[in-house]
C-alpha cells in the first residue's frame, strides 16, 4: 500500500463487497450483480475521487464522469 489513505480505501471497498454479500441475495454467478458490487464499492470506497484519477494520468471528460467511446 502507498499510504494509510490508500489502506483505507482498499479495506472500504472490499468492506463494501462483504456486506453486499452478507445483505442481498448475492449470486456469485450474475454478472449484473458482480458490476452492480464493483460499482458501489467504487463510489463508497473513495476510489472515485477526482483527485485519485487525476494522479492515476486519467483526466474525465466530466467531472467525476469518464468518456465512454
């Protein structure tokens, strides 16, 4: 890990699959649920910031908001 922030991030977002797993009637098997998962714990983690992408070379179209071609 690259820092205590990047830590937290990580343990967050994989928190985020668990309790998803733990609460819904997850099917390992759907591919809608898996991305649905990745989604949340994407938003919720932080791994979303605009600042994080911006260090990663990835500079969205919109705010918070990537171009899809």
């Amino acid at each position: 890990m690259y820092s205590k922030e990047a830590l937290e991030d990580t343990l967050t977002h994989e928190l985020v699959h668990a309790f998803d797993w733990c609460t819904m009637n997850w099917d390992l098997t759907n591919c809608f649920h898996q991305a649905c998962s990745e989604v949340r714990a994407g938003l919720l983690s932080g791994d979303c910031r605009i600042m994080l992408e911006l260090k990663r070379g990835k500079f969205p179209h919109k705010f918070g908001q990537e171009r899809i071609n």
